[in-house]
C-alpha cells in the first residue's frame, strides 16, 4: 500500500528538480544565466532535501510491514535495493566522466540514496534515538565542511578535497541525517507502516499527475537530463 501524499511531495520535488536543471543545462552551455544565491544555492539543497527525507520516511514504513521476518532476509532486501540504486550512480558517474571531464559526479545524489539505505538498516530498529542520531550527522557535516583536506578518498563522507569539484555531490555528511530525521517522523507519522493522522483522499487530477510522477521518480530523473539537453541542442 502506498501513501499518496508522499508520492505527491515527491512529485512536486521532480517537478522543481526538472525545473532546477533546465536553467541550470542554459549556464551550463551559456545560453542563459541570472544572479540568484535564493535559485542557484538554496532552491536545489530544497529539492534533495524533500527527496531524502522522503527516503527516510519510506524506510520507516517499508521496515515496519517486514520488521517481524528474519533479521537476513530484511538486510539483504535493502542490502540489494540500496545496490541497485548505487549502481544507477556509477553509471551516471562514467556517463559524466567522459561528457564532462571535470567536475564529473562521483558521489551525486544516487549514490547518497543507495549507501544511506543498506546503512539505514541498523538505525531502523531504534526510531526513538534516529533525531539524536540525525542531530549528530548534520552538526558533524556543518563542522566539516568548515574544513579542506589533502586527500580524496573519503569525500563520500563528506571531507572534501581542496579543489575538488563535482556537478552533484551529496556526502553522507550531514546528508545522511536527513535519512535519520524522516526515519523519526515516519515512525510517528506512520506507526506500524500505517497513516496515524486524518487526509482526504487523492481527487483532483494535479494531485494526481504530481503522485505518478512521485511514483516513477527514478526513471524520470534518469531520463529528464538526456531530454532536456537533447531540447537545448535541438534549438540551438
């Protein structure tokens, strides 16, 4: 059973997401651009942040309808789900490699994902401790990131190399605390993998596309880029 409201956030996140990268393709091939720090800075760490603590959320409700199976057969389910959505990144990160040379995503938003869910697993089975958790990666990121480092190898953590730079970079910290934080407000929202709170039902046909497309969010943000760069040479 799904939750429509959360596929519905969802899709208004890949709605702005889309709408993100179209301006963003334009400065990248200098065909448009405008000075915003509000667009340019705030708006995309908006958009992970509704997806990731999305993601957390799911991940409350999807453990609590199998948390009664056998400790194995749970980690190895988000053990291979999480593989599978890491291997999208890897190949988003050779595609990347040889378009754009520099500044190549080597730890983008889909590796984030695939990690955080196989390190999710122990974090599930103590929803009470997830906000301490939480609070503890995210001020462990802001402190980090104070800080640059001589070394590359572990910029997935979030110690970022001194002139390093990649077109989407999401380390786990303080990222991973998001993950942690929707884990809690699942749990409080969604006790037992069920709605605790009172919402009408899904009747307009807005509501209703934004949910497909929270539904479908992977392959739509596999496939946008390729359009919306295809549109961009197409034009110009």
């Amino acid at each position: 059973m799904r939750f429509w409201e959360i596929d519905l956030l969802r899709g208004i996140a890949i709605v702005m997401m889309v709408f993100f990268h179209i301006f963003f393709d334009l400065k990248f091939f200098r065909l448009f651009y405008f000075e915003s720090t509000l667009f340019w800075w705030v708006f995309p760490r908006v958009i992970a942040s509704i997806f990731i603590l999305l993601v957390g959320v799911s991940l409350s409700i999807s453990y609590s309808r199998v948390s009664k199976k056998p400790r194995k057969e749970i980690a190895k389910k988000y053990v291979l789900r999480g593989l599978k959505i890491f291997s999208w990144g890897l190949i988003i990160t050779t595609v990347t490699w040889f378009l754009v040379g520099h500044g190549f995503i080597f730890f983008g938003i889909l590796h984030f994902i695939g990690l955080s869910i196989i390190l999710s697993y122990p974090f599930l089975r103590y929803p009470r401790f997830n906000l301490y958790f939480a609070l503890m990666a995210m001020l462990a990121g802001v402190y980090l990131a104070g800080f640059l480092f001589p070394f590359p190898h572990l910029m997935w953590l979030g110690f970022v190399q001194e002139g390093a730079y990649s077109l989407d970079y999401f380390p786990l910290l303080p990222w991973f605390g998001l993950v942690l934080l929707g884990i809690f407000y699942g749990n409080i929202l969604y006790p037992q993998g069920k709605r605790d709170f009172r919402i009408r039902e899904l009747n307009n046909r807005p509501e209703k596309f934004l949910s497909f497309l929270g539904k479908n969010s992977l392959l739509i943000y596999l496939l946008h880029q390729p359009l919306i760069l295809g549109i961009i040479f197409l034009f110009s």
